[in-house]
C-alpha cells in the first residue's frame, strides 16, 4: 500500500496505516497495483479508535456489479482496454501522507539498483524523477 506502515512479522504482517488520523484515506482497492496480489487480506483492530477508525470494506464483486450497471459504455471500454495505475512514490517516507510510503519501502530495498530489480521483476516501468522520487505506472 501507499501508507506508511511498519512489517510485524517479516513479509508476513504489517500495520495498516501510521498516517495521523486527520489524514483521509482514499477510497480504494487493495494491492490493485500489485501483478501477484494475496488470496487474502486480513484486518485486525488492537485497540479501538475513541473517535472514527472505521474502515468501509466492499466485495470487489458488488462494485463490478454496480460500475457494469451504472456506466455500461464505460465499463465496456474498461474492460476492452485496462486500467493503468500511476502511482509515484517519495524518495523518503512522508508520515504525515497516507500516500506518503517511500519507494525505499515500498519496494523493500535501499538503491534504485535495486528498486528497478524490484520493479523489472513484477513487468512494472518507472521514471526517476529530479527531486528523487520515483513514478511507476
């Protein structure tokens, strides 16, 4: 994901999100990105939020649905060309984003060698920008 968040378990288990909570987290769908995505996502809630914490979940199925229904043209061109996510990563993770998730640690390394060693392997192109970050769609 783009948040910030901290591995619990090595590869395993991780927090969810460490961005301050007045920071919205976009509406979205988990690990979309990702050319191997788990079978499985798990949320657990250690210690409940006094105030909000909440976290809508919807079946990807019921917004398929939805979307099909509501926007079928639209759908149709979806489906008959993709979707292509661009997405740019800082160099340094920002805690104060919940999209603030460095390249770094997105990609578990610390050079760009091998960060496009990362990204080459799942068949995903990027583009270093100036300042450091780097985009990748």
């Amino acid at each position: 994901g783009a948040a910030p968040r901290t591995e619990l378990v090595k590869g395993l288990v991780f927090t969810s999100n460490e961005s301050p909570p007045d920071q919205p987290i976009p509406f979205h769908h988990e690990l979309a990105q990702s050319p191997t995505p788990p079978a499985y996502i798990l949320f657990c809630c250690d210690i409940e939020s006094k105030e909000g914490g909440a976290t809508p979940i919807i079946h990807s199925a019921e917004v398929a649905t939805f979307f099909e229904s509501r926007f079928p043209e639209f759908a149709k061109r979806v489906e008959k060309f993709g979707v292509r996510y661009i997405r740019v990563t800082p160099k340094i993770t920002d805690p104060t984003s919940a999209q603030g998730r460095s390249w770094k640690e997105t990609y578990n390394v610390t050079t760009r060698a091998e960060a496009e060693a990362a990204m080459r392997k799942q068949g995903t192109t990027w583009e270093w920008l100036p300042n450091g970050d780097c985009k990748t769609v």
